[in-house]
C-alpha cells in the first residue's frame, strides 16, 4: 500500500515538474505550430534586409540607427560580434541575396551588384548593371533565376539564362518588394504603398483589403511556398484566392526585418535586438539556445 502511494507521490512530481517545465519555456503560436523565442544580438539601432546563409547559418543585415544606414552587417554563427562588410567609399551597400546553388553572396549596392567572399572577409568582384542602384535582390526558388530592383523609380528586372545580361519584368512594371512563389504567383508591394497580388489564373493584379498603406512592408515567403507579410507587429498569410491577408500570429513588437531559414527558423528583427524563433518539437518542449548571444 505504501509502495503504492509513493509510486503514485512520484509521478506527481515528475507531472509537476514537467509542466513547470512547460510553463518556464516561453512559447508563441504563429499559424499551426508553436516557437520558442530566443535572443541572437542586441544590436545599437533596428536591422532590415535580413537574410540568413543556409551554408553557414549566418546572417547579413542591413543596420539602421535614427534614420542613418550604418551599412551591412554579418553575423557569423556563434560569434559574439556582428562585423561591418568592407564597402570602398564611393559605394553604399544596400541589399543582400545569397544564390544558394552557386555558392555566391551577391551585395546590392548603388553601382550595381558587388560578391562577397566569405575566405577573404571583403567584397572582391563588382558586377555593374548599367547605372542603377540595386534596392532589393530576390531568387526564385522554382528555376534559382536572380531578379532586382534598381533604381529610385523601382523598377524590376531579371537575369536571362544565368547571364550579365537582364530584362524588364513585364508583369510587375514598379515595386519596393515582392516575392514569386512556385505556381508563379507574384505578391508585391506598389510604389503607391499598396499590396498586390497577380495570379498566373488571372489578367490584371488585385489589391489586398484591410491593410492600412505602411510602405515597405516586409514580405518574404517561407519554406511551404507560402507568402507571408509583416505589418508593424503582426504576421499574415497572403493567398491568391482572397483579397483578405489571414493574420497567423502577433509578436507584441514592431517588426523590421523577417527571413525564413532553411532550419524552419524565422529570424526577426526589431529595434535593439535581433530574435530567432525555432519550431517546438513535441519530444523536445523547450528546445536549448545553440547560439552565442551577439552584441554591438
């Protein structure tokens, strides 16, 4: 009788602990799943443009502090600083895409696209496209071609063939960002503050409803081909079959930057800090911090 009470003491106690357990790992829902949130940097202003290396887990960031662009910064995994890319003086880094298939980091810049050379720690070839800038750079993930947006007037272009040489995209004439997914749908972010969709079912874009005009909404897509949007602290779902975005979780912050991982990890930024959030495996309720907490 006794042995039964104390067997029955036990798991209560190993119940109890599990759930304190629980409770003491801070977890978020952001659509279906559940994330645990955890501090990568503390950084001196707020980051955008964020993109991560699936080859090395770092991340490049573009550093913003007031209104003044310090520049863009790496973030090398497990490092306990952040370094500034070596840009030469007369260009402005602005941008940052990683064409995952050929091994290249591409820096968008205001005389074209320069390539970043992790061995050497400097960006060691420029690539001019003509005499605009480069703002955004974006890679299609179905046939891994490159498209940018230059210029003040946002204009986007892509690359024929794996070549130099780059065309207009007709579909979308002018946008501050916009994302392909697989079916070819286009998501994107007009010059006038609104966000628009063009499905390949359709002749004309649509505009999305309920979303006040933010200009430079943070649009990315993430690993289920799924077009996913940032409005101040707030994440929604896009689809091509509702003008309607479905909020899928809210962050209690403004958000600055976003990027999906290739670990399923969204890697957001805000002023002051840089988070990651990692999916929670249900054999594993709280998983540990494998990261260096990063300071500048």
């Amino acid at each position: 009788m006794h042995l039964k009470r104390n067997i029955f003491a036990l798991l209560a106690i190993l119940i109890s602990l599990n759930e304190n357990s629980a409770d003491k790992c801070e977890r978020i829902k952001i659509g279906n799943e559940y994330y645990k949130r955890q501090l990568v940097a503390t950084i001196d202003g707020f980051a955008t443009g964020l993109v991560v290396d699936p080859r090395t887990d770092n991340i490049f960031f573009l550093l913003h502090n007031r209104n003044y662009t310090r520049g863009i910064y790496l973030l090398r995994h497990g490092a306990l600083a952040v370094q500034e890319l070596p840009v030469s003086d007369d260009l402005i880094g602005q941008c940052v895409g990683i064409d995952v298939r050929n091994n290249v980091i591409y820096v968008g810049t205001n005389q074209g696209l320069a390539i970043y050379d992790y061995s050497r720690s400097e960006i060691t070839v420029d690539r001019p496209i003509g005499d605009d800038d480069v703002r955004n750079i974006f890679f299609d993930k179905t046939d891994n071609r490159m498209y940018i947006t230059t210029g003040p007037q946002h204009e986007i272009f892509r690359f024929v063939n794996g070549s130099a040489a780059v065309k207009r995209y007709e579909r979308v004439p002018k946008a501050y960002n916009f994302v392909l997914d697989s079916k070819g749908n286009v998501f994107y972010e007009y010059i006038d503050g609104r966000l628009y969709f063009f499905s390949v079912d359709l002749f004309e874009p649509i505009q999305y409803k309920g979303l006040t005009r933010e200009l430079k909404y943070i649009l990315q897509m993430n690993n289920n081909d799924e077009a996913i949007i940032a409005v101040k602290g707030s994440l929604y779902r896009l689809f091509t079959n509702s003008v309607l975005p479905v909020k899928i979780g809210q962050l209690g912050f403004k958000i600055t930057a976003m990027f999906f991982d290739a670990k399923n990890n969204i890697i957001i930024g805000t002023r002051g800090k840089i988070y990651r959030y990692k999916p929670i495996d249900t054999n594993d309720p709280c998983p540990p911090d494998d990261y260096f907490m990063s300071n500048i």
